[in-house]
C-alpha cells in the first residue's frame, strides 16, 4: 500500500464560526458537531481569530480510493505508530484516510512505516 505524504506543515484549529474560513484555499478539513467546529489546514491558511489552535503537524494520505468494504486499513497503520509510541490525527475522507503526527516524529513514522512495508512517495 502506497503512503503519499504531504509537503506542508498543518495546524489542528478550534473556531468559531464556519465564517472564519476560507474556502478557497485548496487543502482543508472542516469538522462540526453539536459541540465544536474544528478545522485542518495548511499553517499559513490558518485564521487569525482561532480558539484553540496546535501547529507543528505532519501529515501523509493513503494513496488511492479505499473501497468502503475494506476493514482494517487505519487501525493497522495506527496500531504500527501506537507501538513506536509516535500519537496521530486521523482525518478521512470520501475516497481515503489520512493521518497527520508532530513534526518531530513525522520522518520517524515514515520510516517506521516502510520498514514495515509500506511504499512512501
């Protein structure tokens, strides 16, 4: 399984409002429930007015369409950083899943991971 990683640096946000951000800009994710409206996105895209906000995030996707009958493919990746002790932030998708560490551990976890076979580009 391919891993495409992701070349710039991400910042896990809290918000206020949707109003807060800009939807033009081409790499984001936005989660809202009944308690919060969260917010993925490149650093330098970040809004200004955050609640909450943690830089210094990595990121890289599984690359490809993940069929919906596929079990297992986060839990397995996951499982493999959890045993390196290096803590993730997953992020899916309609087509795949994508998963963002501390910079610190971010060449680590790539090198964990295709040490166990999976192909990084």
């Amino acid at each position: 399984m391919e891993l495409k990683k992701i070349e710039h640096k991400l910042t896990v946000c809290k918000l206020k409002s949707v109003a807060d951000i800009d939807l033009t800009r081409e790499f984001y994710f936005v989660g809202k429930t009944d308690e919060e409206l969260s917010l993925v996105c490149k650093t330098e895209d970040t809004p200004a007015d955050t609640l909450e906000r943690e830089d210094g995030w990595r990121g890289f996707r599984i690359q490809g369409m993940l069929d919906f009958s596929l079990i297992g493919i986060l839990s397995k990746l996951s499982a493999i950083l959890a045993d390196n002790r290096i803590g993730i932030f997953a992020v899916s998708t309609y087509n795949t899943d994508y998963i963002l560490v501390k910079e610190e551990n971010y060449e680590r976890a790539l090198t964990v991971l295709a040490n166990t076979g999976y192909i990084v580009v």
